[in-house]
C-alpha cells in the first residue's frame, strides 16, 4: 500500500504551521491532493474553526461544552471528522466538473508535477474529441485522490488535565487525549510526533486498533515521527516497533533552519544527516521490520511478510527548486516539506491581511531566534507581530506577563505556586523580577536574567490569532508569527499555482537578490547560536560542559568539510560558486570561534568545486 500523498503524485507537503495557521488548511489543498498538517495543541481554536466553518456551510452546530467528558479528545475527533467529510465530498466534486479551463478538476492535474497522472492529463488533452478522449478522462477521474489529512502532537507537550471534564481513563493528559481524538475520528491520515519521545504517550498509541495492520498490511492511521538525527529515528523507530506500531514515515527536519520551536543538534547539520539516512535506510527499515513482526505475533495483531513502506521526508529552510531537486535526488527522499513560503499563499494559511503584508516586507533582521517560548525552546519569531508590539508595550507599561488564558503552557514550574503555572503569565513574571531584584548578582547577570523572564510570549494564544483575527472569530486578537528566517527570501503574496510551480521549477517567484543556499543559512545559524550559548557559559548560565563546545565545534568543522566535497554535485555554477564562498567565510568563523583549536583546511574551496 502507498499512502495518500504518494498516490497523488505530488512530492511536497505543508507541515504544521504554528496552532492557527494551517488549523484548516487541508479544506483548502486536500482535494488537489496536497497533504497539510494540523496542529492539535489548541481545542478551544479548533472548537472555535469548526463553529465558524459549520456556520459558513450552513451546517447545525452542536458545541461541545468545557465540563463535558473527555471535552478536548471529542473536540478534536469531532473537528477531523468535519474536515474528512467535507474533503471527500470536495473531492466528489471535483471528480464530476469538466475537464475545460478553469475547472477544479482541470487546476487538480496542473498542479501535479512531472509524473505518470500528469502525463497521462497531458495525452489526454492531446487526443482528439471522441470515444478514446472520453475514456481517458474517465480513467484520470477514478486517479483523482485527495491529500492526506495529517495531525501534530507535541510530545512533550503533556500536563495533565485530570479534574476537567471528570474522564477517568489514565491516559488524561494533554497529548493523550490529542491522540484519542485522532484516534478515534474517520481521517485515514498519519499522526506526526514532533519534539522528542514520550514513552508513556508513545505507548498508548497501541490501545487503538487502527495503527495496526489490517490482513491486506493496511495501516489506516499511521505514525510519522519529526526527527532532527539518525539517532532519534532508530531510539523512537525502535521503541515503537517493539509494540507493535509501524513508523510509516521519518520527516527529517533541520534543527534550526526551520519554523516555530528549534531542536538544534550538537553542531551534526542537515547535508551529514540525510547521508547517513540514505547510507542506513534499508539497514534501519529491515531492523524496525523484525522487531515489529514479532511485536504483532505477540500482540495477536497481523504481522506482515514484507516491511511496510517507510518514507523518509525533509523539510527546513528549502527555498528554491533547485533545492528541492537536488535533496530527492541526492539523498534519495520521497518528499520535501514548505511551510514558511506558504505563509504568502492567503488560500492555503491563516494570516490576517496585517501581518500578510509585514511577512512580505520582511527582512532578515525581522526574523529572530527568541526565547519567546514558554517551553524553554528557542523559537523562530517575527519581530514586529501584534503579539511581540503588545508584550513589549505591557513592559513599558510596567505590566509584564500575560493573563493566562488557555495554560497550554503551564507545563512543570511550580517555583511560586503549588499548581504549575506559565512562565510567560504576569503573576510569574511578578514574582520572578522580584526575586532577581532581591538576589546578590552582578548587574550584567541580572539584566541578562531580567531580559530571559520579559522574553515569554503568551504563544498558545496568540498563536491561534492568525485564524482567529482573519476570520472575524476575534478582531482583537494579537497574532503571533512563527516563520522561519527563509521568510526573508520572499516578497510576493503568491497564488496556490504560483507557490506549487516555483517548488516544481516550473516558475520562480521574486527572490531577495543574494540569497544563502539552505545548507549555508543553516550552518550560520548554528554559529549563531552557538555563540550566544558560549556567552550564557561565561556568564555560568549555562548547563553545558566544555566537552559540549568541542564536539559542537568538532562537528561543524566535519559539516564544512563533507560541503566542501558535496559542492562538486550541484549542477548550477553560480550555485556552486556562491555556496563555495559562503562556506569559505563559514569555515573562518568556526576557526575564529576557537581560535588554535580548528585547523584552517588547507585547500581553496574553490578548487574543491572546480575538481
């Protein structure tokens, strides 16, 4: 069996964007056969979206009350089954228009990028009027296939919730009850595990019998995991596959050149990562197949003969077709995943015409790795959002913090309270710049200490704005953006055709003039970071131990080298030159980071890629 997305024939994905921003995207894409991500954080925004889409159909709405039981899984299941059952019938729709300029089903195939149902339109439209032609578009009509509707959990994003909505199965946690709902509704999509493993909630994947094989190797709903290293693909893969559960794909994505939260690695980039995927892919599916064999014939559950596929995916920071082009080919990856670039495309994501207009005209300057979240995790951030204007005028006002509205965030501190609360919230804030006022510490710690506390946005609010502020449910509400920096290397609010062809090569949208090739921009970013983490070390704010920096660096150092070799495969000269002078100035800042420590390699870059 092959899923949704490959059937389709479109190589590309739109990942989770934020809590609001891609909350109802697969309404909009699915039926062209794009697959999209959900983000299932925020009940109270997806209660919210089905309400409004309920009343723009024109369907009763039934809410489903805080207090209920097991509130947050039903609204979940209930707003996945909204989206199935209006993507098929979309799709019906679509199978049934005319095949003339204009049509849904004709805009369905140009889409598509080079491949058998696109060539096939193309003979189609070749053959003259008749019998022939009539069958033709019969058969291309039974091709039509929707996108997969897929759905992210945080896995660390895990409070429990016992004592709302009095459900007393064990499993009442946060990601627990994301998971129920997905669990239970009709989507026949892939849940996508995002920032890390949770044993516990990992483990409960197994009480739903949709996650295993049926006797045809069917897998009704499958499990995605977003990784950041081979490593943690054979930890989960194989923790998963000893109970049974199938990792149906590996979505490899860059630990800083991405979106949203960042999980950077020690230093290990994207390039070195994805070969050593494309060098154990076969090893890793064959070990997973063995354990998840055996799981099955324990479990009673259907084993199946052969592995089941197993996609490997990249995303992060992917800006060009080229780009594109080269990571299927190179590496061998079954699709790529846009998010930012899509924030331009009004008809895929929720962005207010506002913060529309101030992602086009941003700069690189606009785009900052903060320490906005409160989970402790560095977070891509737009600089002049509702949200970031709204937090530093409550500063100003002398009101730091926010009121806490929805406490997704309100994960483990207990510091002040008996109860957890949100270290983005004002009564945390409050009781933290107390304390540090109080404290004996050097003014230059204290500001740094100071500046760390008013950094905390109130994001699992303010990231549902987008949706909420463009579709009226809240005029008021202050959006915050969660781009990735590769947002400064657009400017045009684009068109689903326009962004689809630039990602296929078919055309290139405007690109700011200059722009860093992915695995530059990554590598850069890296030495950012790692030189704010080596002040905090100075200042003995952090955990890390010197080991830590040696192999940080001993790792960026090896990246530079396996690019240097690597940058003979790119095909267009002036990519080859302008990332052969990028590394060069990389390579001097690592050796300026430690100075003594790196040698300077010998040879030009330049000869490297000539060679």
């Amino acid at each position: 069996m092959i899923d949704a997305m490959s059937r389709s024939g479109h190589t590309f994905h739109i990942p989770v964007m934020g809590t609001g921003y891609t909350i109802d995207t697969p309404l909009r894409v699915a039926k062209y056969g794009i697959s999209s991500v959900i983000s299932l954080v925020d009940d109270v925004l997806i209660e919210q979206m089905r309400e409004f889409h309920c009343r723009r159909m024109g369907e009763e709405f039934e809410p489903i009350e805080r207090g209920e039981e097991d509130v947050r899984a039903r609204r979940i299941t209930a707003w996945l089954n909204f989206i199935d059952r209006h993507v098929q019938r979309q799709v019906e729709e679509l199978r049934r228009s005319p095949f003339e300029p204009g049509s849904e089903i004709t805009r369905y195939f140009e889409l598509l990028p080079d491949c058998s149902q696109r060539q096939a339109y193309e003979e189609m439209l070749a053959t003259a009027p008749g019998e022939q032609r009539d069958w033709m578009q019969a058969q291309l009509r039974k091709a039509v296939v929707a996108g997969s509707i897929d759905a992210n959990i945080m896995s660390k994003s895990d409070w429990n919730t016992s004592g709302i909505g009095g459900y007393e199965d064990p499993m009442v946690t946060d990601a627990a009850e994301a998971l129920r709902g997905f669990a239970k509704s009709t989507v026949d999509g892939s849940m996508v595990f995002s920032a890390g493993m949770n044993p516990r909630l990992y483990g409960y994947v197994g009480h739903f019998d949709d996650f295993f094989p049926d006797k045809e190797g069917w897998l009704r709903k499958k499990v995605t995991l977003k990784v950041s290293d081979y490593r943690s693909a054979v930890i989960q893969g194989k923790f998963l596959a000893k109970r049974g559960i199938w990792v149906s794909e590996f979505r490899i994505e860059s630990g800083l050149n991405c979106g949203g939260h960042a999980f950077g690695t020690k230093g290990i980039l994207l390039g070195p990562i994805l070969e050593e995927f494309k060098k154990s892919r076969e090893d890793l599916q064959k070990q997973l197949h063995a354990l998840h064999k055996k799981a099955c014939a324990r479990l009673g559950k259907t084993p199946t003969e052969n592995p089941p596929e197993m996609r490997l995916t990249v995303q992060g920071g992917i800006g060009t077709a080229a780009e594109n082009q080269f990571l299927m080919e190179r590496y061998g990856v079954d699709g790529t995943g846009w998010a930012t670039p899509f924030l331009l495309v009004p008809e895929v994501s929720n962005v207010d015409d506002e913060h529309l207009e101030k992602l086009s005209q941003a700069t690189a300057d606009d785009v900052y790795l903060s320490n906005s979240s409160p989970f402790g995790l560095p977070f891509w951030n737009l600089r002049n959002s509702a949200s970031e204007n709204a937090r530093r005028q409550r500063i100003a006002d002398g009101r730091p913090g926010h009121d806490c509205k929805k406490g997704y965030c309100k994960l483990f501190n207990t510091e002040f309270t008996k109860f957890a609360i949100c270290v983005g919230s004002r009564q945390y804030q409050a009781k933290k710049l107390a304390e540090l006022d109080a404290a004996d510490m050097s003014d230059e710690l204290r500001a740094v200490l100071r500046e760390e506390v008013l950094a905390k946005s109130c994001i699992c609010h303010d990231l549902a704005g987008g949706a909420t502020r463009k579709n009226n449910i809240d005029p008021n509400a202050v959006p915050a953006v969660c781009c990735g920096p590769g947002i400064a290397d657009f400017s045009k609010i684009a068109t689903l055709e326009e962004m689809v062809d630039h990602i296929y090569g078919r055309k290139q949208l405007p690109m700011t003039p200059g722009r860093e090739h992915m695995f530059a921009r990554e590598l850069r970013i890296y030495m950012e970071s790692l030189r704010e983490e080596l002040k905090r070390f100075e200042l003995g704010l952090s955990i890390r131990p010197p080991e830590y920096f040696d192999e940080y660096l001993d790792n960026l150092s090896d990246a530079i080298d396996y690019y240097r070799e690597l940058a003979a495969e790119f095909q267009q000269e002036d990519v080859r030159k302008r990332l052969a002078e990028e590394l060069e100035e990389l390579k001097a800042e690592v050796a300026r980071t430690s100075p003594g420590r790196i040698p300077v390699l010998p040879d030009p870059v330049e000869q490297s890629v000539e060679g």
